[in-house]
C-alpha cells in the first residue's frame, strides 16, 4: 500500500507550512531496554535526514547510569555529518553535558525543564526554582560558544504525581528558560493527558504572556489517543513546530506512564490531507520505521506505519 495518499482539503487559518522536529533517535530509542547498536543508531538517523526530516535529534550526553541507552552519545556524533544542512542537536542536562557536546563539535543543543515540582525533583534531582541555577550557565556557555539552544518543558498538561498543571504556570517556567537565552520552547505532553481545549489554553497563555506562538513547538504523546487531535489544534493556534518520532517509538524513563510520541508518520498524513507542507518523504519514512520495527522485534505503534508498511523494507 505504500505510495497511497489521503486527499488533500485545505483548511482556512492553518499554516502553510510546519517544521518537523524528529525525537525518534534520542526521545524514541531512550526508554527502550534492549541496547541498540551503534551503527544502527547511526542509520537511522543517516534514514531520517535523508528522507526530509528538517531537524533530527541525534542522542543526549546524559550520564550513561540515567539513560544506559544513550551512553555511546560521543561515539555515535562521531559519525554525523555535524556541519550538513540538516541539524543535529543533542540534550544536555547540566555543563557537563554541555561540554561533551562542545568537545564533540556539537552546534545545536536542548536543556530539558520541567513544569511540576514534582518531576523535577524526579527527574533532574532538583526544585521548580533551583532547576534554573542549573540551566543558566548551561545556557550562557552554550550561547557564548555559538550554539542554539532550545528548551524543553516537560508535564506542560499534566503530572503523574501533581496532577493537572495550570498553563499560567508552564509560562512561569517557559517565559524564564527564554529569559535565558533558549530559541524556542517544547512544551511537552509528558504523559498524553492534553486534550484540545487544554492546548489552546496553554498557547492562548503563552501568547498572552507576550511570547508569540514563532517561538513555540509542541511536544505530544499519544497515551490516550489524543496527539493528533491536540496537534490540529495547536495548527488552529498557528503553532508551525511539531515534535515527532519516527514510528511513534518513546517514552520517558522517569514517568511510567509516559507512553509513546506522536508518531511522525501519523503527523504526515494529517498535514499531507491538510495540504500544509513538510518537506518529507512518507515511503521512505516508513520504509524507516518498517526496519526499526523488524529489528525492535515488535510491530510499530504508528497507525499509518502498520498501514503502509505491511509489504516491508
């Protein structure tokens, strides 16, 4: 079935075009417990660029005991093309983190926040406030070396521990990350529990806070079916930046209930029956996924996946 295509009907309000942020390498692959070869990281993100993934996040420089996954992050940079034209960032969590990626040659970097007292106490061993001490100099140093840095806001809907998050305080937290310096914020459905109404609150708050939805991408996970509804409507809001992972692998490995990403995928067919442009190619993307899926050893989660793909690599 590969090569079919939904019928296009474009809808009055929405972006002409959007800008995929592919996570699969990195927010994909990290919660997996099976260790991926390295060189099968390294095709699939080689896959990924080349089949028009405008921005592909490679891996993270955390310490290996938190993400085992990840711990050959310096080995597999060393086989990117980290000066094409397709970026690769990587996650850093602290200056340590930062200055692997600066030795590694590294020019585009993320620092991870978070939202809830609670997950930040969790996650990055720290406080709602204190985390910002942390991410300062990060964020200066990485500045001053020439770098972007894109800030990532994570339990922007909802906390397995805390529960519902206000959005006056996701601009609390995002509006200081872009105090600091961060291009763009990631607001993250950490554990999928945003529905449409939420998303437009929360854009509505940013935007009402004075920082305009230019600066702004969307993090969703699909936990409860709901990521490409809460994606239509961040388009309706006029967000243009969408987090994605090929296949709809991922997780996060400090919130169980964090199941997988929005899968890219499934985000192009709806922009392709939308008619907005993405600049990527969906043969070869599932073509991609297919192979990460056969070599996972399970079917993918992506619904447009397991409906082209069904004739294999």
């Amino acid at each position: 079935m590969t090569g079919s295509l939904p019928m296009t009907i474009r809808e009055d309000g929405l972006p002409e075009r959007v800008t995929i942020y592919e996570v699969g390498p990195r927010d994909g692959l990290q919660n997996e417990s099976t260790i991926v070869p390295l060189d099968v990281k390294a095709e699939l993100v080689s896959r990924l660029v080349a089949a028009g993934l405008p921005i592909v996040e490679a891996t993270s420089f955390v310490h290996p005991r938190w993400v085992p996954q990840l711990a050959d992050a310096a080995n597999l940079v060393t086989r990117l093309d980290l000066d094409g034209p397709t970026p690769l960032p990587v996650l850093v969590p602290n200056e340590r983190g930062l200055d692997r990626a600066i030795d590694a040659g590294c020019r585009h970097i993320a620092v991870f926040a978070s939202a809830t007292e609670a997950f930040a106490a969790k996650n990055l061993n720290s406080g709602l406030e204190s985390q910002f001490a942390m991410f300062e100099p990060t964020i200066r140093r990485a500045i001053d070396a020439g770098m972007d840095v894109r800030g990532y806001v994570s339990m922007c809907f909802g906390d397995p521990w805390e529960g519902p998050v206000a959005p006056e305080q996701v601009v609390r937290v995002g509006t200081r990350l872009l105090s600091l310096g961060v291009s763009q914020l990631s607001l993250g459905d950490t554990i999928g529990v945003g529905t449409v109404g939420h998303v437009g609150s929360l854009v509505d708050a940013f935007t009402g806070a004075g920082v305009g939805v230019e600066r702004l991408a969307m993090h969703f996970h699909d936990t409860y079916g709901q990521a490409l509804a809460n994606t239509h409507a961040a388009l309706r809001r006029g967000i243009t930046t969408f987090d994605a992972s090929a296949g709809g692998l991922g997780g996060c490995p400090y919130a169980k209930s964090a199941t997988g990403n929005l899968a890219t995928e499934d985000l192009v067919w709806m922009l392709d029956g939308l008619g907005i442009e993405h600049g990527v190619d969906l043969d070869a993307l599932v073509s991609t996924s297919v192979w990460m899926a056969d070599l996972l050893g399970r079917t993918s989660p992506s619904a447009v996946v397991r409906a082209l793909g069904q004739s294999g690599d």
